[in-house]
C-alpha cells in the first residue's frame, strides 16, 4: 500500500494520506534555525545546538509520537466548529488532509467544511525565522466567518532542565505581547529570547499554555480554540509559554486570504524587523524561491540520467538532501534523538564529511577542521565531542544553581579506554576525498592543534600520518587491529581482541594516504607506508580467511568471530565488504566472500549485519549480543554496511548484484509498501529489522544515519563510478549488463562533464575508450574553470 508519490518536478514527496505508519519527518532550515517536524506538523526547532538551544518543545517518546508542533487552528465562528490544518491535532477526517515535503519545507494542506487551508513551514537562507505562511479560501460557496489560531508551546534552551527538575523551567522563563510581538524571555541566561509574531494585527493572543488549552485538556481540544476567544495577560513570568495569536476573518465565497506567522531567533526588536522584512508576500514567495535556488545549485553537481527510476529520484533529490541534512546538523536531531544529546560523533561526522564534497565543499572542510583539532596527538579522535571545546573562546555552557563543578579542558580529552579503533582512519579517506574533489592541495599543509593541548600544533598531513601509525602500534596478538571500545559496530567490544574490519580499514587509509603522499611528492613517506601497507595486509591475508568468508575478528582470548563453526554470529557484512574494499586477497576469494554474505545475510530488503543473530549473551563479543535478534546491530539489515557491499561487488566487476544490493535497500523502491515498511520511502533508515524479528522488514530510525552519505557515495563513485581524483576525473562505471548506459552531468572544480556512458557489448565493467569532446584520452582531463566539455565512455 503507498501513502504518496515523488512529485520529481517539483522535488517534492506528496503525501496523500497523512494518516502513515509512522512519522514521516523532514527537516527544514540550511543555516541556523533548525525544525524537525514531520507530515502533521509535530516537531521542534533548534538553534545551532538541538541540546543547548531547544526553542520549540517535543515531548520525547509520547503517545502520539509527534507532539506538540507548529499548528495553525481554523475555527468556523457561526458554528463553533474548528479542525487543524495539519490533520494533527484536532485529527478531522483525514480523507481532507495532505502534506508535501519538499527541500528545507513543508506544507500541509486540508479542505474541511468547505475551506481550503494551506500551511508552508520554511525559514529563509539569511534570516533566523521560521515562517508559518498560511492561504486560505472559501470554496464552501457561501460566505464564511473564519477565526485562525496560532500555536505552539515554547521550550526551555536546555533540553536536560526541560524534560527534569521543572524548578527552574517553571521560574525562570517568562512571557509578554506587546505592539503585535510574543516575546519569551529566558531569564535565567544572558539576553535571551525568543519572538513569534504575524503579518497582522490580531484580535487576541495568549502566553501561557495551559489558559489555552485548558487545564484538563490538550492541543487536541483547546478551550481557547473552542470559545473562540484569546484573552491574554500581558506579562506573565514562569510557567509554560505558549506562541498563541488570533485573526477574524470574514471570506466571501471563492474569496482567498493569505497570512504569515513567524517564530524567530531573538527578542521584540528582531521580531518587528522580520516582520517588516516578510510582511510582504512577495518577501516570502522570494525566500522560498531562494531556498529551491539553494537546493538546485547543489543538485547542479552531479545529476543522473539512469534506466533506473528510483536511483535517478533518490541520487538527484533525496539521498543528496538527506546526506548535506547529515553534514549539516551532525546525528542528533530527530524524533529518536530528541536533542539529548550534542556535538559531533567522530567516526559518523568523517564519514558525512566525505560524502558529499561536491555539493558543500565549505561545511565539509569546516566538519574536517573540527574533526582535526578533535583528534588526540596519540592518534585517536574523541568519539563524541563539541567543536566548541575547541574553539578560541568556548561558549558559556549553562550555570546551574545546583551545583555541578566546572570541567576542565583536559576532562575532554578522553583516554585510550574510551578510544574507538576506527574513528579517526575514516577522517584519512575523507581528507583524501577533499582534496581529490577540490584540489586544494594546500590544505595537507595547514597548522592545526591536537586535542591535547600540550601537543604542538602539526600540519593536516602530521595528523593523518599520526592516526596511520596509531593503528600500525595498536594491534593484538595475531598481528590484526586491536578492536578497542568499539569499531565501527558500536556494540562489538572487543578491547584488546581484534577486528578484521579495522584492520581492512587501515588498509583503504593507507592506500589513500599513499596516492596523496604521492601526489605532494613526499616519495619517502609514500614508499615507508607502501611497506606498512604490504605487512598488514599480509598479516590479513594469512589470518582472516575461514574458507567460504572472513572472519570478523578474535575477542580478547584469541576466540575467532565469524567462523563457519559458529552457531551463532557465523558470517558478517562488516569484514567480508572491507576485505574486498581494501583488496590485496584477489577476486576470487573476495567472489566467494560476497557469494557467502548473499547466502546468510541476502533478504529483500538489503543484507543483514551479521547471521544467525545472537541469543547467547556473550560478553566477550560485546553488547551485540545483548541486543533483541533481528533488531539494530543484531541482525537487522543495518543499512550503513550495505552500500559497502555496492561498492565491493562493483570493484568485484558484478554489475547484476551490486544493482539488485541497490534496489533491495533503495527507499523509493518501497513506495507500494509503506505499509510494510512503514518509514517514509524518501529516506534511508538507520536499519530494517532483520528475519530473526517478528517484525522483519520495517524499518527505523530515518533521515540521520550514515547510510545516506555511503548510499551516495557508493552508488555515485562506484556504481556508476564517476570519481574525483587527485589529477583528473574517473568514470569507470560497474552496471547491470542489460543497459544500455546513462548519462549524467557533473561539475567539477568549476568545469561541466557531460558524461555518456554508451555499453553496446552489455558488459558490466570494464572501459573500452574515453572521449574528449570527440578526442580519444587516457583519462579525462580538469578542465578551466567555466568551461564544459563532452565525456563519451564506451565499455566493453
Ligand atoms: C549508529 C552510530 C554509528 C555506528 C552504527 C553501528 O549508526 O551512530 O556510529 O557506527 O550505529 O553501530
């Protein structure tokens, strides 16, 4: 069954009944200002920091799932009768209801009772406000009385002091209207506020949550909405704040209005400004133009013409939105993550940060710059950190009465106990990555500090060769990359045991790390960790192979993980896609490998983490086996692994199965089965539960996850392997035999590729000739800033 459809015009998924399996999130707000909010409305903005600087409340892991939002109230005044244009909260019939979710917007729209009603909830590139910009119209054919409601409730900045201890939420915040504006006073910090105003003049307005809803009741049923009154005090200082306005209307038949309200960054002053600035529709209809502006311009970076629909729509659109909304706001904003928590993940950020280079080179080299300065001079990054411990003046962190003593600086840095193995070798690959894409070859050599202070300050290329040579001296007894706090499996903690995908890893590092340092002409550093390279792999290669796939390490007993003599935890994504991914074992028993993981962990849905999953608690192996079989870790088709298996069977050659891997966990694909599914199809989720779960098939956790940025990544640099290197650009596609070719277009350090990949032989890999604008090449030269050119591809 489907909810919706992908309107690609307008790159907007339609959805047609709001009334889903689950919340359907989006995200709006590029800059600052941030929103969660999902097809009804619900959610909660943030500015900069979901955890520190919450403006909106969520109640986390409520029933219903999505409350309170951002809502707009219509209220018929001649009968009293009053519904929401979001279908939540009031929940009229939702045969009248729809919502879009489009790039950085949303909008929901009802017909009800013979009034059209529609919401748009965006925020301008360059203004911290979220505008709620409403029209409405009477096709009732008759003239109506209609009064609009306004409201949302208003949030302590901590999320911790609101969600506990209410003794200063309740005392500490205040409200007061005044000349049109709700100002929202945090008394507690240093000139902080919040403003929410209208394009209008209202009749009433109201402060204080519970004088609109009523004591006994909810959003659901405001007593307020209801008796069709707002009748506020002016000033009011402690309890619940609330942003309630309202305006009459009188709406002649056929007869439209339309109307803005604003919820902002900012005190009385900011909120009379803003409502200046975007009184004016055509203010508005500008900003929203802009914002699609904003998107094409990255979208202008690569764009695919593929036999494949749903791959065009998620690479051209959506996994591009989702990856940059990654980058963007790092993990922890969502419905799952309400905030609690803030900062930076160090391993996921290094990932995001790789993905998507091309479109938003200046906030990657930001996240690289922070992930640097996170990064211990041992050689191991801080696995959760927050850029601001590190900045030339930290930002004031909220004082609490109860007293809590001040850390200090070195209280961030973490020891080795708290180390992960593989944090910081993926910010190796992103650094080559970025470079690749920019050319930037300037930027190995900027000074930056380490995390400890103590350590001097060292080039960007120090830094990864201390990171290299990190995982070279923290290995165990066979030889393999001691798997420490965790790898990338968060809950595989083998401490001193050993993983096999780390080791693996520290290969695809190094291989990186060796094109760079050839491409500086640092000949000597190139050949030492050709040498390193040659050893580990080695190692590798004599230890990690069970016969029909690799295993995934050995706990700190020396136990091997992944055996075929395992009952449970038998064969595992993670090891068996990094062993081909680093290469050095030969296509033959990397064929087998991925012809093992296809055999234990292959389901429709895309492949599972590891199989059977774990019922036995087993603590050497880590919390993985603490965790329900078929759920997260183990044994859900986790989706972050998966492209790594796109990107193995491509470089296997295996064009076929690297697709059908493509479509199994490919969202749209899934559009006619919400039902089942139950996320939303615009967006990859964290993971699927996996066969050994009852639920097996649904998925969880969208929007913020690592999957994004590797889906894009995989599918675009391997699958269609069109590739940034460090002197020219690859298109070395592997595709199912059966087509044709594609066609896409790529910018390129400021130069446009106007690739077509022609496969008349119906091979899957392999090119046969390039051309240049009509010119047979070796390899497809930079072009001048401004220019473009035609890439033909033939294969074959
Ligand atoms: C979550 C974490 C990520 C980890 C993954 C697997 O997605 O954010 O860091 O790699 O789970 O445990």
């Amino acid at each position: 069954m489907r909810y919706g459809y992908f309107d690609n015009d307008k790159c907007e998924y339609v959805i047609e009944r709001v009334d889903t399996p689950m919340s359907w999130t989006n995200y709006i707000g590029t800059e600052g200002l941030v929103g969660v909010l999902n097809q009804t409305a619900g959610g909660y903005l943030f500015y900069k920091r979901a955890e520190h600087h919450r403006i909106t409340r969520f109640r986390g892991n409520a029933v219903p799932t999505d409350r309170p939002g951002h809502y707009v109230y219509l209220r018929d005044d001649e009968t009293g009768d009053y519904w929401s244009i979001s279908w939540q909260p009031t929940a009229k019939p939702v045969e009248c209801y729809k919502a879009r979710h489009g790039l950085s917007y949303s909008v929901f729209s009802c017909e009800y009772s013979g009034i059209y009603a529609e919401q748009t909830l965006f925020i301008p590139r360059g203004a911290d406000v979220e505008l709620w910009d409403v029209k409405i119209e009477n096709r009732s054919g008759r003239p109506r009385k209609i009064s609009v409601f306004s409201y949302a409730e208003l949030s302590w900045h901590q999320i911790n002091g609101d969600n506990k201890n209410f003794q200063s939420t309740l005392y500490c915040a205040g409200a007061s209207y005044k000349d049109g504006v709700i100002e929202q006073e945090l008394h507690y910090e240093e000139n902080s506020f919040q403003f929410f105003t209208a394009d209008f003049d209202p009749d009433g307005f109201e402060i204080e949550r519970e004088r609109f809803t009523g004591i006994w009741r909810s959003e659901n049923n405001p007593e307020a909405v209801e008796k069709g009154v707002l009748n506020g005090r002016a000033a009011w200082q402690g309890g619940n704040q609330c942003t309630a306005l309202h305006k009459r209307f009188a709406l002649d038949s056929g007869q439209q209005t339309r109307l803005c309200f604003m919820l902002g960054q900012g005190g009385r002053e900011a909120g009379l400004a803003i409502r200046k600035q975007f009184a004016c529709t055509l203010a508005r209809d500008e900003a929203l133009a802009a914002l699609a502006a904003f998107w094409r311009e990255k979208q202008s970076h690569l764009q695919i013409n593929t036999p494949n629909a749903n791959m065009n729509t998620m690479l051209n659109i959506w996994t591009l939105y989702q990856s940059e909304i990654n980058v963007m706001f790092s993990r922890f904003a969502s419905f799952i993550e309400v905030g609690g928590r803030t900062g930076l993940g160090y391993r996921d950020t290094s990932q995001d940060a790789m993905c998507v280079i091309p479109s938003n080179p200046q906030k990657c080299h930001e996240r690289l710059i922070q992930l640097l300065k996170a990064l211990v001079s041992e050689g191991y990054g801080l696995h959760l950190f927050e850029p601001e411990w590190f900045e030339e003046k930290p930002v004031s962190t909220f004082k609490s009465p109860t007293i809590v003593p001040t850390p200090e600086r070195t209280s961030f840095v973490h020891g080795i106990e708290d180390a992960c193995s593989d944090d910081a070798l993926w910010l190796v690959s992103s650094i080559t990555e970025y470079i690749r894409e920019t050319g930037d070859a300037t930027f190995a050599e900027m000074i930056l500090p380490y995390a400890d202070a103590e350590a001097a300050p060292d080039s960007v290329y120090e830094h990864c060769k201390k990171i290299l040579r990190f995982s070279q001296r923290m290995v165990g007894s066979h030889g393999i990359c001691q798997g420490l706090k965790a790898d990338w499996n968060d809950c595989l903690n083998l401490g001193g045991g050993e993983s096999a995908m780390v080791s693996y890893l520290f290969l695809w590092a190094l291989d990186n790390f060796i094109k760079l340092a050839e491409f500086l002409g640092k000949s000597e550093d190139a050949a030492h960790f050709k040498k390193v390279h040659e050893d580990t792999a080695k190692v590798c290669r004599e230890t990690l192979w069970d016969g029909k796939w690799y295993l995934r390490g050995f706990t700190k007993n020396g136990r091997p993980i992944g055996t075929d003599a395992d009952k449970e935890g038998k064969v595992h994504l993670e090891s068996n896609t990094w062993a081909v991914i680093a290469g050095g074992d030969g296509p033959e028993k990397g064929k087998k490998a991925m012809d093992s993981v296809e055999e234990y962990l292959g389901t429709p849905y895309g492949l599972m983490l590891n199989a059977p999953a774990y019922t036995v608690i087993d603590d050497d192996v880590g919390f993985v086996t603490r965790v329900y079989p078929g759920l997260k870790e183990n044994g859900a088709i986790f989706s972050h692994p998966n492209p790594w298996a796109w990107v193995a069977e491509s470089l296997l050659g295996r064009g076929d199965r690297a697709m059908n891997l493509y479509d199994r966990l490919c969202p749209a694909a899934w559009n006619d089965q919400c039902d089942l599914r139950k996320a939303e199809p615009y967006s990859t989720c964290q993971f699927i539960t996996g066969k050994d779960h009852p639920a097996f098939g649904e998925a969880r956790h969208p929007f913020m996850t690592g999957s994004g940025g590797w889906s894009y990544f995989a599918a675009t640099q391997y699958i269609l392997g069109i590739r940034p290197e460090f002197d020219s650009l690859t298109v070395d596609p592997c595709i199912p035999p059966e087509w044709e070719g594609f066609s896409a277009v790529r910018r390129f350090r400021g130069a446009e590729y106007k690739i077509t990949v022609k496969n008349p032989k119906n091979v899957s890999k392999g090119v046969r000739e390039v051309l240049v604008n009509g010119e047979k090449c070796d390899r497809i030269p930079i072009m001048k800033v401004g220019e473009s050119c035609n890439v033909e591809v033939i294969l074959g």
